[in-house]
C-alpha cells in the first residue's frame, strides 16, 4: 500500500519540469520534498494529485491507476492543501472547513459539525470559526487550510484504509511557534495510516520530521532516502549553489546555511 | 468586497429569514394578483362572488402574468448567483456580461428566419424560447473558455468581454431588423421592450417547469459550487467533477436566462441586484444564496411588473426599465464600495 508515482515527465510551454521522477509515500510515514525554488516541487506534487493534465508516466493509489480511480473515491482517499487560495466571496471559516467534509453528500449533519469543532481544536483554531475567512492574516488562513484537509481526511477510528495528505509549503506564514505545532500535527496524523508528503524549506525541520527526503533540483531528484543519507554538505551545497554545512550530534542533524 | 464578521449569522436567524422572505413574496404576489388596471378582490374570485369580467381578468391575463414575473425573477437572480459562482466574480449579472444579449440574438434570429426554416407545426411555439438558450448557451461557453484562457477571470476581463459581446448582439440584433419584413419588425420591437405583458398559460406553463426545474437542478449543485470556490484544483481535490460541473452550470443557467428573455425580453439586473442583497443578509454559502436569489427575485420582479403596470395607467412601462432604473444605481453603489 502506497502512493507511487514512476517516471513522471511534465512539460509545459516546451519546457521540461519534471523529468523522470519516480517517489513512493507510504502510509505511516512523512516524506518532505526540498530543493531550491523552481525545481519542480510545486508540479511534483499536483502530478501526484492526480490534477495535472500534461503528464507522462504513472500514479497509482494502492495498486490503482489514480486516472481510473472517480474524484469523490480519490478524494476520501487524498486530501491536498495547496500554497494559496483566491476566495472572493465572504466565506466563514466554519463554511470553508465545511467544504471539506465529504462524507454527506448534503448539508450539515451532526456530526460534521462535532468533528468540524473537534479538529479545528486540535489545531488550535476555535477561535477562528466564526470569524469571516477573507479578514484573517496569511498565518491564519494557512492553519485553516491545513485544518480542512484533516476535515477531508477524517474517518472513524475503525477504518483503517490507507489515506494520504499532500502539503505544499504548510507552514510558509506561520510563526516557529505555530510551525511546531502545525508540523508535530502532521506527523501525529501520519502515524494513523496516512503517508504524508511535505514540501518544506527550512532543512532542518525537513531533516527532524521527516522519515524520509526527496531532493529535488531541475526536475530531477538528486538524492532519496532517510535523512542523514540526503543531508549531505556537498550535494546540498551544489544543489542549493550556496554554502551549507551539516553537524551531526546524538543521531541529530543540525544544517548551517549561514 | 468588504469582508465582515460572519458570526452573527446563526441557524435562527437563518430561518428566521427565510420565513421573512417567503412571507414577503406570499404577500407582494397576493398583492399582486389584485392591484391594476381592473381592481380585484382575490377572496371574490375564489367564493364566486365575481363579476365574469373579474373572473376572465384574473384567469387569463392577471394570474399567468403575475406567476410568470415571478418564476423569470426567481430564474435570472439564480442564474445571476451561479455564473458570479462559476466566474468567481461577484459582478457578474447575466445581463452586463452579455448572456442575455445573446439570448435576444437567438431570439430574434428565430423571430426573422423562423418562417423559412420551415419547422413542424408542434415545435414552432417553442423555437423561439430554443434560439435564446442556444445564444446563451454560446455566450456562456465562449465567455468561459476566454476568461480562463486569458485573465484567471479577473473581475475586468469578464466584463470587458461582457461588452464586447452585448456591442455585437446589438449589431446582430440590427441586421436582423434590418433584413426584417414589417410584421417581424412589430413582433420584434414589441418583445425587445421586454414586458410581461403578453403572458398566458400556454406559453407560461412549459417555460415555467423549465425554469423551475432548471432552479432545483441549480440549488441541488450548491455544494459544488462552494467548493469551485476555493479553485477549479482545489475543488477537484476535494471530490468535485469539475468539468461536470461547469457543463451543468453552463448549460442550466442558459436555460433559465434564454427561456426568460425568450417570453419577456432582456430584464437587467436583477441577476447582479438580488444575489448581492442575499449576500449581505444571509450569507454566501450556496444552498441558502440560491434558495433566498429565488425568493427575492421573484419577490422583486413581482413588485416591478406591478409598478410598470399601475404606473400610467392605462399605459405600461416596460418592465425592463423599471428593474433597470432600480439596478443601475446599484451597480454604481458596488462599484464605488468596491474601491474602498
């Protein structure tokens, strides 16, 4: 059971974005994507979606070609929280998580709203509930975003199918305090059946909480693996084009960009 | 827009509106049905205590006008939501954005060349209402795909192209009355006023189902339409057939819009005005905002065919120009508040 992506090609305006990328997310772990920007982070993971059109090689959800799998079964299955969203209209932010249940076909039910209030809590936005989604700061519509994937992503405890999240830059407004938080929620949420892929920049958050790294430079993947095996000085000082330097104290990676 | 605190919109006061509004519309169409040229108490016209004049007003002429002024304002403010929902853009009204006008365009290419199609007997009362969904299904389509294709639907892309598209129908409306013979020009002048005036059962009946069932089938996407809001990706990632849904919101809303300008000519804004009030009083999640836009449409286009026909009489003003004078200043309202 994974989410396996083999030898993905995009190109778009006769250029090539991803050019042979193969990556597996599997259900119980975090898998972060890093490189520098414009590497293809970003396409990686809506090819993964199953979103973009253009698109040469494989997805398969559990064995199955996600092109052959509906939207609605893809959708209890993958939840993505992308980098930004351009609402217009004057959205609550109970209305918006809201969207995110899909598991009544109409309306409110009871429990919609019990989970609604019970997740938002966890991710510590109760506050925010009531308040208009277009008057909140960058920081706050970025945590309920992330609160409305776990919105689709929510099942009983018994059920134990394989899900998976997909994460573009999560925590690019937040404040270290919320960071933490917002990244020690996402792994919780991996340990419950759910692969987690993570685009991230900050290297050493990437390094603690991810079980395993993908670094991706023009299209391509440089390096894949656990990440004391990616987190290599000299391929990231290449890769990045700017000194980087890695410590290692009590199995802890520590990575200087200074 | 102006965001605002949302809170206070509580499920009580949700309801509480919702009464409010369908007690208003059960009021303004009783109304209605008794206030013009001939006076009329509807009590007298149920006990049958009515003079057989009172009686023949009422069943011909008053009550098919006053369901008709109701179900076309119910259908263009709900056809007005749903493409402001499909173009995330909150201005755009099927009238300013050229869906109407493409609809007259159908419909008087049907009023000039109808003769010499030659169609069957049985289809030529509605060949007409036919042309105008086509035409506004076309401008629907068309508006779309270049929107997306070049400006992300920026507010000021759909309504550049919304008068791009209505300058053409006026220029195709102008051919056609120009290769018109005299009757066709009295049929067309008489219909581009645009009034409810001509109103009875046979043709108000089947346009009615349409519209009506073109409404539920619009409200029955009200979730989808929400999470279109969040983006045409987003919304696919949350379950949504995307290219679905637009097909649906495209073809139905042209439904609506063609099948009401075919019986009562271009009405404008009524598709900006109502959606924008609903908005303000009761939110903009779309299962109460196309539920209220059909509510308050059909309240409001109720109450302007009344003005137009107890205005002067026993002359009417077209209806057209009542909403019209009503919306004009309102778009200028939002327009100024949008540059706060």
């Amino acid at each position: 059971m994974a989410l396996v992506a083999e030898n993905l090609e995009v190109i778009r305006k006769d250029k090539l974005i991803l050019d042979g990328v193969s990556i597996s997310v599997f259900p119980g772990e975090v898998t972060a994507v890093i490189g520098p920007n414009g590497a293809g982070k970003s396409t990686l993971l809506t090819a993964i979606s199953g979103v973009e059109k253009n698109l040469t090689g494989l997805v398969t959800l559990d064995g199955v070609d996600i092109k052959k799998v509906s939207p609605v079964e893809l959708a209890r299955r993958r939840a993505v929280m992308a980098q930004e969203n351009s609402i217009v209209f004057d959205f609550s932010v109970e209305e918006i998580l809201l969207m995110g249940w899909i598991r009544d076909a109409f309306g409110r039910s009871p429990l919609a709203m019990e989970k609604i209030v019970q997740i938002a809590n966890s991710c510590g936005i109760t506050e925010l509930l009531s308040r208009s989604f277009l008057t909140l700061s960058g920081g706050e519509k970025q945590r309920v975003q992330f609160c409305r994937a776990l919105v689709q992503l929510w099942r009983p405890q018994e059920d134990k199918t394989s899900r998976y999240l997909l994460l573009d830059e999560p925590s690019a407004s937040l404040d270290v305090s919320y960071e933490l938080s917002l990244l020690k929620l996402m792994v919780e949420t991996s340990r419950r059946d759910t692969g987690v892929l993570v685009i991230l920049h900050d290297l050493n958050l990437a390094s603690y909480f991810a079980d395993s790294i993908c670094l991706v430079n023009q299209g391509k993947i440089e390096a894949y693996g656990k990440p004391h095996e990616v987190m290599e000085p000299k391929l990231l000082t290449d890769v990045y084009r700017s000194p980087i330097r890695v410590e290692r104290q009590n199995d802890r990676l520590y990575i200087y960009t200074y | 827009m102006t965001p605002r605190d949302t809170s206070h919109f509580s499920r009580s006061y949700r309801s509480l509106g919702f009464f409010l509004l369908t007690l208003l519309l059960m009021v303004v169409f009783g109304f209605a049905l008794s206030k013009g040229a001939v006076p009329l108490s509807i009590i007298a016209i149920f006990d049958g205590s009515a003079s057989s004049l009172e009686t023949t007003v009422f069943n011909h002429l008053r009550a098919p006008r006053v369901v008709l002024s109701g179900i076309v304002g119910a259908s263009l403010a709900v056809s007005g939501a749903v493409l402001q929902g499909l173009f995330r853009n909150p201005l755009a009204d099927p009238g300013l954005i050229g869906v109407s006008g493409g609809a007259a365009l159908g419909a008087v290419a049907m009023i000039v060349f109808g003769s010499s199609l030659a169609l069957p007997e049985t289809i030529t009362p509605y060949s007409m209402p036919m042309a105008a969904i086509l035409g506004a299904m076309v401008v629907t389509l068309f508006l779309y795909s270049f929107s997306a294709y070049y400006g992300q639907f920026s507010v000021v892309t759909v309504l550049l192209a919304g008068i791009a598209i209505n300058a053409l129908s006026t220029v195709g409306i102008g051919v056609f009355q120009y290769l018109s013979d005299d009757a066709q020009l009295r049929t067309l002048v008489f219909w581009m006023m645009g009034s409810f005036g001509r109103a009875n059962w046979i043709t108000v009946l089947p346009s009615a189902v349409v519209m009506l069932v073109g409404i539920v089938i619009l409200i029955l996407h009200s979730r989808q339409l929400d999470r279109l809001q969040l983006g045409e990706a987003e919304a696919f990632y949350l379950g949504v057939k995307v290219n679905r849904l637009k097909r649906v919101i495209i073809l139905v809303s042209a439904v609506c819009v063609g099948a009401g300008v075919a019986l009562s000519g271009i009405i404008g804004f009524v598709g900006l005005v109502v959606p924008h009030l609903v908005r303000l009083t009761l939110g903009v999640s779309h299962s109460i905002l196309l539920f209220g836009s059909a509510l308050v449409g059909a309240s409001l286009m109720i109450s302007a065919d009344l003005v137009s026909r107890i205005a002067i009489i026993p002359a009417e003003l077209p209806v057209g120009l009542v909403t019209s004078a009503l919306g004009a200043p309102f778009f200028l309202w939002l327009i100024a508040r949008a540059r706060d």
